[in-house]
C-alpha cells in the first residue's frame, strides 16, 4: 500500500506504529464520478489514493471550478468539514475508479494522539501541501494562461490523458476552447 510505503520512507515508525496506522485505515473503491465529498456536507474522513484521479472542486451558481487533481500519494480531505466540522465548500470526485485508503475522524486524531510516526508524517504533509497551495496561488496571480500550461505539461504530462480537458481548462483558469489553442500550438512547435 502506497500510503504504508510512504509513511515507513519518511518517517521511520517502529513495528507497533506502523501496525496501529495500518489497523485504522479502511479500502474504499469509489466508481467513476462517485463522490468522497459532496460540496455541503460536513466530512468524516479522510482518504489517500492507492489507485485513481479524482477531482476536488467548487460549484457556483453558474459554473464549477476545479481547485486540484488528486492523484496516486495524494490526500483528499474537506479540510473545513473534517477539522471543524464546517459543511465543505468544496466536492471531491472519483474521475475513474479510484482506491482509497480511508481514515474516520476519531480514528484520525486517535492516531494523531497517540502514535509518534503518524504526527510527523501528517506534519510533512500539512507543509507539502501549503507549499502546493502557495505554488499554484502564486502561479495564478503571476504567470500567464501560455505558461501555467506549459508548466502542468512540463510538471504533469500524464494528466492530459487522465483528466478531461474541461476539467484542466477550469484547474488553470481558462476556457476549454484556449486550452485547445495552446495545447495544438505547443504540439505543432
């Protein structure tokens, strides 16, 4: 398992650590387009995909906006619902059948709580993901629409066969139709 791999390279738990991780975690196959998370509702888990792509994003009144992809090592979390018990604001769903290592809340701060190795995993990925965050904010108020694609071509290449393009247009704030533009021009160079 992806997630159990992870945390044994990075963290290092002992015997009993890795066996308590391992004994919260549930599997969860979720279909193509199920949801983990529907926007409005207050989570109770939280996931590590084993297996899939999956979407996490915001619906307006007029559109949706897609905010990440959610990919092999990533965590897919309502962070407002499954930390504060907000309803979320935003939807996490399967793009293909995607497997899921599945934490409960009280599961999550038992484990939290009590075992060494999963605090400073979960601390590694709390800054792995402000950094991604802080990346892609950035990315937004400063680089063009020609080169936030060039970049998740360069940085992502295998995205563009497993996320449809309206879905990676929306991602980088553009139209579907000026994602077509750039992707055939940059093919043809």
């Amino acid at each position: 398992m992806r997630v159990l791999s992870n945390v044994t390279k990075l963290v290092s738990p002992s015997p009993q650590e890795l066996a308590m991780i391992e004994g919260h975690m549930e599997l969860k196959v979720l279909r193509k387009h199920e949801h983990f998370v529907q926007q409005g509702t207050v989570s109770q888990e939280i996931g590590f995909v084993e297996k899939g792509t999956m979407r996490l994003y915001i619906e307006t009144p007029d559109k949706e906006i897609c905010k990440d992809f959610l990919v092999e090592n990533s965590v897919a979390c309502s962070y407002d619902g499954f930390f504060f018990g907000q309803a979320s604001r935003v939807g996490i769903q399967a793009l293909q059948e995607t497997q899921l290592l599945v934490l409960r809340k009280e599961d999550f701060h038992e484990l939290y709580a009590g075992c060494p190795a999963w605090q400073r995993f979960w601390n590694l990925l709390v800054v792995e993901q402000l950094m991604k965050t802080d990346y892609r904010e950035t990315s937004l108020l400063k680089d063009p629409p020609d080169v936030r694609f060039r970049n998740i071509l360069e940085e992502h290449p295998l995205l563009f066969s497993r996320i449809p393009l309206q879905y990676i247009a929306s991602y980088l704030g553009m139209t579907r139709e000026t994602l077509s533009r750039y992707r055939s021009r940059i093919l043809n160079d």
